[in-house]
C-alpha cells in the first residue's frame, strides 16, 4: 500500500495491492474522514487492490475486491455513482435491484441505495460526482439556473464506444504512468475532475441532454433579455412579474409567455432559481452572514423552504456546503 501524491501535499489517493476491508476502510478515515463510519463488518475475509482517488466533490477509482460480500450504505451526500464493471457482478438494492456486468454500466442515485453486494470477484472502474457539481457545469453551459436536478438513465450498454471514453478517463487518472503527472501538479486533481463532469454530461445521457445538443439556442426578444439582466443584477430586489413587465414596458401574459418559450421555466422559478444561485455563490466563498440573514437578503422570508430549494437545486445542505467551504 502506498499513498499518492507525497505526504509534503494533501493525499488524495490510495493505492492498494492486497488489504483488507478493516485495512482500507482505517486508511480511508484517515484520508478522507469518517463518511462510511459505522458500516457493518463483512462477515468474510475480504480483500481490496487497485486505487481509490477522492477531490473536491467528486471520486474516482479502479479497484478489484477478492470476496463476495453485502453491505448497507449510511446516509450519503447526493451524488450519482457511475460503475464500469469489468468482471464479476455489483447489485444496487434500491426500489428494486440493479445489476451491473462487464457489458452494462450503471448511474446510481446514492441516497436512494439501501446496499450493495460485490460478487464473483467484481472489479470495476468507477466514479461519484456529487450533484451540485453537474448543476453548476450546466448552468455555465446552459447560460440560465438550472431549476430541476439533473437525473441520468440507469443503465447503459458498454459495447457503445462512447461509455469507453469515460471509462478511459478513470483508467487514466488511476494508472501508474499518471502518477508523477498527478504527484507534482497543484493543478491536477481539478482538471481529472473537470473532465469527469464535462466527459459524463456530455456522454451519458440526462434529463438536459437533448439542450446541451441543440446546434443553436433561440434567440429571446429584448424584453425577455431584459428582465433576465435585471433578475441577475438585482437578485435581491422583491420585484413582481407586474413590475418586471412594467420594467420592460411590456405586458404580463407577453413577459410569462417568453420566459416560458426562452428561458423553459416561469418567471417566479426563474428568480428563485438566480437567488440560489447567488446564495451558493455567497456560501462558497465564505462569509460571515448566517444562513438565515443571507435567505431573508435574498427576498426568502420562509428561511426552511430556503434550505429545502437548496438542498433541491444543489443536492446539498446551506450548512454543509458552509462547512466544505
């Protein structure tokens, strides 16, 4: 076992060729803290080789497990796990079970899974994005809030090449001939993890796949460009959709109409959808406004739905986003 890079710099890898889970579950609390505490024991002898990589929101690994084995997962973060079996078969107990082979790949909601099993010597390559990750690419993309979360299809056939590339990614960022890149770049570890949002949205398809593909946006009419700047210049402004009607000296019926074709959402969605936005933005970067002073800043007089709209939009917590920060 050795840890990757040096111990002059945060680790953020581990690579194992033989331990066993007690081994790889210590080690993996001391890097990356205590997020799968309290797990059951295995009630067989289990091994674990290959790497396990964790930055920033998002994991990656290429790790084989000698030993079948059923575990129960704790309440997790809100990521979509993505597994590229390469033998041996993973089962998601969820509403009902999935099953992933070396021919059929797997996107799986974390916080819906009850456990997992690991049998006939499974190995896979793999990869958890948390989903607030995905909605800030797409909303850069997209150039608007992204108001629903973004939900992936299950399962995908791995004989189409393009799930190959994104399994060739992760083989890349575990592979040894990577090591000295990963080793001495500060800048690294982000742009793996660039590449694996930017890969998956682009390849696997999601419930924004059919707008991330159109050849060209429509163009909106200058009162509907209007009211969108205002909204973003002025996200604290408890401003009516009558107001921003009488703003860009049009009507309301015509105003909803156009953010409805242009935008895809209504005009009350869409300002919520820019709060929320600044408000993560505000969280991120520190500050020493309470959650509930940055809420009622942002025209959100109920601070509990505040934090039900967050946690919806972002997959995480005002708190826990707080103290990633």
């Amino acid at each position: 076992m050795n840890l990757a890079p040096d111990s002059a710099r945060h680790s953020f890898m581990i690579r194992s060729e033989n331990m066993s889970t007690d081994e790889f579950g210590a080690l993996f609390t001391r890097m990356f803290g205590d997020l799968y505490a309290g797990l059951p024991r295995p009630d067989r002898q289990v091994a674990i080789a290959g790497v396990y990589g964790r930055y920033d929101g998002v994991s990656f690994r290429n790790l084989s497990f000698r030993g079948d084995f059923l575990t129960g997962l704790p309440d997790a973060d809100d990521e979509i796990t993505f597994v590229f079996p390469t033998a041996g078969h993973i089962v998601f107990n969820q509403a009902s079970e999935t099953v992933g082979t070396p021919r059929i790949a797997l996107a799986v909601e974390k916080t819906s899974v009850k456990s997992v099993g690991f049998m006939d010597g499974h190995s896979q390559y793999g990869m958890s994005i948390r989903r607030s990750l995905f909605t800030r690419r797409l909303s850069t993309l997209l150039g608007k809030p992204i108001i629903h979360p973004v939900r992936f299809r299950p399962v995908v056939d791995l004989g189409t090449d393009a799930f190959q590339g994104i399994k060739a990614i992760v083989g890349m960022a575990t592979g040894s001939d990577f090591d000295q890149l990963m080793n001495t770049s500060s800048l690294m570890p982000s742009r793996v993890q660039e590449m694996l949002v930017d890969s998956v949205l682009d390849i696997w398809p999601h419930t924004y796949s059919d707008e991330l593909k159109r050849p060209e946006k429509l163009i909106a009419p200058r009162h509907v460009k209007l009211a969108v700047e205002y909204l973003h210049e002025h996200p604290d402004a408890l401003v009516s959709g009558s107001e921003l009607a009488e703003l860009t000296h049009i009507s309301l019926r015509a105003l909803q109409d156009g953010f409805r074709r242009f935008v895809g959402t209504s005009i009350v969605a869409y300002q919520r959808q820019v709060r929320l936005q600044r408000a993560y933005d505000v969280l991120k970067q520190g500050t020493s406004q309470s959650i509930s002073e940055i809420a009622l800043a942002l025209g959100f007089s109920n601070v509990g739905r505040f934090c039900q709209y967050f946690q919806n939009a972002y997959g995480i917590s005002p708190a826990d986003l707080r103290r990633q920060g």
